[in-house]
C-alpha cells in the first residue's frame, strides 16, 4: 500500500475548540499533517485521506512538548470557519465605534 504525507500550517486568530479534546487551543499558527493511501486499480492517480492529524503544544507542566491529535477534515474546516466568523464579528463590532465628539 502506497502512503503519502503532507504538512501545512493552519493559523487561528482566536482561541478555538476541537471535538473530543478538553479546554481552549490558543491562538497560534498549528501545522496539520494528512495521510492518504493511494487507491489501486485506477487507471489514473488517486489519493483517500486516512487520517488528519494537528500538532498542539503542550502547557503547564507539559511546556515543550507536543502532540498530534487526531482530528477530522470537517472538524478543523468547522473550527476555522468559526474562528473566520469570529474575528470578522470583532472587526465589525470594533468598526461600529462611533469617535467621540470633540466638547470645546
């Protein structure tokens, strides 16, 4: 069976949840690492994701340290978009600010 790996970066402006694990993520940049296996008897390339995976350091005692947790492709499309809706309300909430009127 053939695997295939890739890494990225994720950033999330916001702190943020994922289904399945504990607490708040902070705001940060995360790199995500998908696997996919090629799939045989094709007559052209293809690949099926089988597993994401998310590196989250740790904190407290666990400084230094890191994790992959695994995770799903819509889990982590839902935090983003969240975390997109988030900061577009602050933007909107900080643009709706009227300046104070000069009182001289």
């Amino acid at each position: 069976m053939n695997m295939r790996s890739t890494r990225s970066m994720v950033t999330f402006s916001n702190p943020f949840t994922l289904p399945g694990y504990p607490g708040d993520l902070p705001a940060g940049d995360y790199e995500v690492l998908v696997e996919e296996e090629l799939l045989q008897g094709l007559s052209f390339e293809a690949y099926r994701r089988t597993a994401t995976y998310m590196t989250v350091r740790g904190k407290g005692a666990h400084a230094g340290r890191s994790e992959l947790r695994l995770t799903t492709e819509i889990d982590l499309t839902q935090a983003l978009r969240r975390d997109a809706d988030t900061s577009e309300t602050n933007n909107q909430s900080e643009a709706a600010l009227s300046p104070q009127e000069d009182r001289t």
